[in-house]
C-alpha cells in the first residue's frame, strides 16, 4: 500500500513538472505563478523522499527505484528556470488567458492522484 | 495600433492589438496545447505508454488541432499572424503525431497497473484546454 501511494505521488509529479517545464519557455518564466510551483513542487518532492525513508518497504529494490525516481524529480524542480524578479504576467498585462491560469491547473493535476 | 505581447509559443513571443479576440482565441489555446504536449510526452514515458488512454488523448488532441487548424485558416486573422500561427500549429501536430495512437492497447486500470484512484492523468491533461478563455469565435 505504501509503495502504491509513493509509485502514484511520483508519477503525478512528473507529469506536473514536464508541464512547468514547458511553462519556463513561456511568459510564465517571469511569473510569481510559476515562481510560486517551483517551492511547491520542491516541497512536494521533498515530503516525498521522507515518506520514503519512513516507508517500510521490505523491497530493497523497490525502495531504490522509488528513490531514484524521487531523485530525479527533485532534480527537474530544482532545474526550473524562473526570472530572478517576477510579477503575475496577468498583472502586469502580458498574460490574457482569463480568469484561470496555466501553472495553478497544471499543479491541480496531482488532485488526480487519490 | 499598438501591439501588446500575449505569450510565448515555441520560443518566440506572441502579440495581438487591443480587443482582438478572434487572435486571441487561437494564441491561447496554443499555449494550452504547448503544455499539453509537455505533459503528454512525460506520460509518454510511464507506464500510460503501454495503455489506451494516452493514446485516446493524443488521437483527441490532433482531432482538435486539426479543426483549429481550420478554424484559423478560416478566421480573419491578419495574413502575417495567420501564418506564424499556422506553422506552430503544424508543429504541435508533428509532436503529437510522433506519441502512441494505438487504442487497441489494454487500460492500465484494467491490467491492474494504475491505481491512482477514478481520475486518469491523460484525460485530465485536456483540462488545461478547456480553461483558456476566450472562447470559440464564430467563424
């Protein structure tokens, strides 16, 4: 059980951070939204690695699969390209998307994991 | 009139004059399908690539690529926006045609192999499509 609930947390942050990702090539870059999942993922993938080490899991394997998946998410997070300053790009009239934004669906995707 | 930027597709920044919707419309949602498809090819490489939702989701996205493709040839787009739009389109198509297409692949659920719960990371992707605003012009 335990190592279905850290198998699917792993897979729902990957999909996230292949979406922020493609975010760092958008006006998103220079946003305080995108500024904003960048520590919220870290954070994410951080708790992650502690419910891992916590995790009994009697698999040494299995355990190490999952730590290097962890590994390489934590990875990707850090990798995150942000601007050094940014602003909400609806504030500042650069981003015209309406009353949703990109990065806040893209971090609700991990609501799919139950 | 004055231009205001409006995104960035493909590295290169998007621009549109003050109340044009109708580009608008077409700019927004290719954002949308750039994370999409960002997010589709991570799928790509779990163990969705062996199911039938991803490629269901990727055989929807070109369906309603290709109509937007349409829909763009016919708006009254300005001829320069039109065709720099155009080509990011066919861009995204050849991404997305390059992912699984084949449904006749069983569901993960099915093979007992996802257990994330009711939802389905392929389908929820589309979602990020239906947040843009504005909506569909009339063309």
């Amino acid at each position: 059980m335990q190592t279905e609930v850290l198998n699917n947390q792993v897979q729902g942050l990957n999909i996230v951070l292949g979406a922020l990702q493609a975010a760092t090539g958008e006006i998103c870059k220079n946003c305080i939204g995108l500024e904003g999942a960048k520590t919220k993922v870290g954070k994410m993938v951080k708790k992650l690695g502690m419910d891992l080490d916590a995790a009994s899991i009697s698999c040494e394997k299995t355990k190490a699969d999952l730590q290097a998946r962890i590994d390489s998410l934590s990875k990707a997070a850090e990798e995150l390209k942000v601007a050094e300053e940014c602003e909400c790009q609806k504030t500042a009239g650069n981003c015209k998307l309406g009353e949703m934004c990109f990065i806040n669906a893209e971090i609700d995707l991990m609501k799919l994991v139950k | 009139m004055a231009k205001a930027r409006c995104g960035r597709i493909l590295g290169e920044d998007t621009y549109i004059e003050e109340e044009d919707t109708t580009t608008l419309y077409f700019i927004n949602n290719l954002r949308a399908y750039q994370a999409v498809l960002a997010a589709l090819k991570a799928l790509d490489q779990d163990i969705c690539h062996d199911g039938c939702s991803l490629p269901s989701t990727v055989n929807k996205v070109i369906k309603r690529l290709g109509k937007l493709k349409n829909d763009l040839k016919a708006s009254d787009v300005a001829a320069k926006e039109k065709e720099s739009l155009l080509s990011k389109i066919n861009s995204f198509l050849a991404d997305a045609n390059r992912l699984p297409q084949d449904t006749s692949q069983t569901c993960r659920k099915s093979a007992g192999e996802c257990k994330i719960g009711p939802g389905c990371f392929a389908t929820g992707t589309l979602s990020l499509i239906d947040i843009t605003e504005p909506k569909a012009p009339k063309i």
